[in-house]
C-alpha cells in the first residue's frame, strides 16, 4: 500500500480549530475561587499558596483542554458499569447537583464523583466514587504501587472526601487510555491522615506568607517545571517583577479570607466584602503581599503624606525602593510591568515621578491626538527610564522642573507636554509581558 502520509499537510484545519476552541472555552473557565481538595496531595505546600491567592495559572493547549474532558467523559461510563454490576450509584445530592464537600470556612472545597453501596467487596459499606484515566505509563505504575504511592493527590483527595462526608471507604477506579484496562483499589479511611490534610489545607488558607519550598535550589528539577517558579524564586530581566497572571484582591495585604462558612473575603482597607467578581477588580490601593517579592525582602512599613500605605523593599544588592500607591513608590500595576532589575533604578522612578503626579497645574489633555506622524517629529524612542537624560541632552533644560502646560494619563499612554510644542510620551505596551516603551516628538509649527 503506498504510503501517502508524505503528501498530505502537516496540520490539519479542521484539528486545529477543534483544539482552538477547546483552548478558548478553557480559558474562559472562571476562576476557581477554592483550594481544591483534588491537589491537596500536591507535595509542595507553597505551590498549593501561590495557587489559592491566584498568583499563578497553568498554560493548558486545546489538546490538553480535550484530554481533561475525556476523564470527565469516563465519570459516565463508569457509573453507567457500576450499575450495571448492581450497585447503586449516587452521582449527584438531594439538589441535584454534584457532590459537593467544603471545609474552613468554604474555602476548601472538592467534588465527588460519586456516592456508591453494594461495592460488591463490601456491599453494605458506603464508598466515596473517584475516577481518574491514565497513561500506560502511569497505569503500569499504579498497579505496581497502588494509589497512596504512584498518585499521592488523588490519594488525599480522597481521604478529605472521606474526612469530609463521614464514609470510611473509597472505590478508585481507573483506565488504562491506551489499552482500555481497567484498575479498582478499595482505599481505607485514616483519621491521623485525615486530619493532616485538613491541618494543611487551614494552613495554606490563612497564612499571609508562603510556605517553605520543597528544596533551596532554584534548579530541582521539580521546581523547574512548576507553573508557581517565576513568583516563587524570582524573576530576571526582562521577566516582570511581580509574574502574577492577573491581579486580585487576594494578593493583596488589606484582604482576607473569612471563616463564616460562605468562601467569603473582605477587605480592611475599605470595610467590605468581596465577592469573586470584585476580586479581580483591584482598586489602586492594591498593595501586594510582600511574600509574592521573591528577589528582595520588606524591610520597613508606613504611611505616605495622602495617607496610603507604603512598604519598603530592599533587594539582594542593596537597594531600595518603595511599594505603594503614592509619589514615589511603585504600584502593583508597576510591578507587573517592569523587571525586577529596574525596581531601584533611580532614572526609573524620576521618569514616574515626572508622569505621575509632578504636575499639579497643568490641563488633562489627548496629546497624541496633536502629536501625529504629520504634525510631529520623532525625536528620540527607546526605554522608559532614559528619557529624562535625553530629553536634556536634546533641550538642555530639565524635565523633572519643567512646567508642562499639559499632561495625559489613559490606560494606552501617559505624556507631558513643555511650551505647547515639545512633549514625551511613555507608551503602555498591549502584552503585560512586555516591557513599555518611550518616545520625544517635536510638534512642527
């Protein structure tokens, strides 16, 4: 038979928009406002911190996202052969919905897959139902193993079900997806272990600071392909200082989780409660927790003149800068878009300073809007913090005592404006990833 694989494309259209739409309805998944008892087991305690402040987020391709649904799928097919053998089969509580569990003050929380009696080893005992599918890789291992060892999260996961809904047993099920194979393990109820769990998952809730890591060395291998690395061991340039994927409320030190049984935050800087949607609407007086700073450590604390909050850093050389949202300090937005490298960087800060808030006179103006290709000139581009050396080599006077006779400050650029012709301009780069960048124009008259 002749082989035609030769001449066919390398991708095919139609299973690279089936994945582009799984990689879309993925990713807008709502945030998981929980710790979730399915990563419980994970053996790094921090990791479990840095995802329940939402300080760092997996990047799952459409091909991944897929996959996941097939281990959803398999729930199915399970309780549908459970039944089929005679037992009975709870998937869902007295509402309706998926089994659901929570512990310290909501904010612990996991889904059963399911509630089952006549497990035909044990008939009349109840057993939580959990269902997973392997790779032949990891199905060889689990059966050489068993659960406790080859797969220690889903391990705890079922012991805090347990813990969690009174039943002593557990029936794992699993599915070899390479050969259809089929695994069972009866997992027994351990009050001491149990309660390890759930001592945890109330220490990774209500610290403020993250917990240990698992090693000292930035190179374990382990840490090298976990998704928390960047926020845990520090970024280098041109990575950003503070690598969250968004910022929330949770970050922040004026919030906390509340013990009220709901999933509830509040926040002390403005008396109020937050819900999941208000988290990812952090105001400007978000002020980061210092533990999320892996390259530099808190060193003093206070108020600025207007009454906001500062924290003082300094970093592993020496140096010193100001965390807050006042003159003079860095705020969290900051953080995300600049390299840790720059964080003291005093041309940096006077650049922000000039941007900022140094102008108090001056009129909120759409000065690009009159600084065109075709009513301008370009003067100089480059970084941020250069500007204000150029601009006085350029003009010879200073722009830190300049008076502008206007300035802009929008989501897209700031800039100031001197004499009504001459203005610079520090433009917000559309990938937070990325760094900013900065430019002269000479307006021509």
């Amino acid at each position: 038979m002749t082989d035609i694989s030769k001449y066919m494309p390398l991708d095919s259209v139609t299973v690279d928009a089936i994945y582009a739409d799984h990689k879309k309805r993925g990713d807008s998944e709502p945030k998981r406002g929980y710790l979730g008892a399915s990563i419980i087991g994970h053996e790094c305690e921090r990791y479990l911190w840095y995802c329940f402040r939402q300080a760092c987020k997996p990047e799952f391709s459409g091909r991944m996202y897929r996959l996941f649904e097939t281990g959803d799928l398999e729930e199915f097919r399970f309780n549908r052969e459970l039944r089929a053998i005679g037992c009975t089969v709870h998937e869902v509580d007295e509402t309706g919905k998926q089994w659901e569990v929570n512990a310290v003050g909501g904010h612990f929380s996991g889904h059963m897959d399911g509630a089952l009696l006549g497990v035909l080893e044990a008939p009349k005992t109840w057993h939580v139902g959990e269902y997973k599918t392997h790779n032949n890789k990891s199905f060889v291992k689990l059966k050489k193993e068993g659960v406790l060892k080859s797969k220690p999260q889903h391990y705890g996961q079922m012991m805090t079900y347990m813990h969690l809904t009174g039943m002593r047993r557990a029936l794992y099920l699993a599915r070899n997806k390479d050969t259809d194979k089929l695994y069972s393990e009866r997992i027994k109820y351990n009050k001491e272990e149990a309660e390890a769990y759930m001592e945890r998952a109330e220490r990774v809730i209500t610290l403020s600071v993250p917990p240990e890591r698992i090693t000292d060395r930035k190179d374990f291998w382990k840490c090298k392909w976990c998704d928390a690395q960047d926020v845990c061991w520090g970024t280098e340039a041109p990575q950003a200082a503070l690598p969250v994927p968004s910022l929330s409320c949770r970050q922040c030190c004026h919030s906390t989780p509340e013990m009220d049984g709901i999933a509830r935050w509040s926040c002390k800087k403005h008396g109020r409660s937050l819900s999941i949607a208000d988290q990812d609407k952090c105001c400007e007086n978000h002020l980061v927790l210092p533990g999320l700073i892996a390259f530099a450590e808190p060193t003093d604390y206070g108020l600025n003149e207007d009454g906001t909050e500062y924290v003082e850093f300094t970093n592993t050389d020496g140096s010193k800068w100001l965390h807050g949202s006042s003159h003079g300090c860095l705020s969290s937005r900051d953080l995300m878009a600049m390299p840790a490298n720059l964080t003291a960087d005093p041309m940096l800060q006077a650049t922000k300073d000039v941007f900022d808030g140094m102008v108090v006179t001056s009129v909120q103006d759409d000065i690009l809007s009159r600084y065109t290709d075709d009513t301008s000139n370009v003067a100089w581009t480059g970084t941020p913090g250069g500007i204000i050396d150029v601009w006085k080599k350029i003009f010879t006077d200073d722009l830190m005592t300049a008076t502008p006779t206007a300035k802009c400050n929008n989501e897209f650029y700031r800039a100031v404006e001197v004499d009504g012709i001459r203005a610079a301009f520090i433009h917000t780069a559309p990938d937070i990833s990325k760094p900013d960048w900065a430019e002269i124009r000479i307006g021509i008259k």
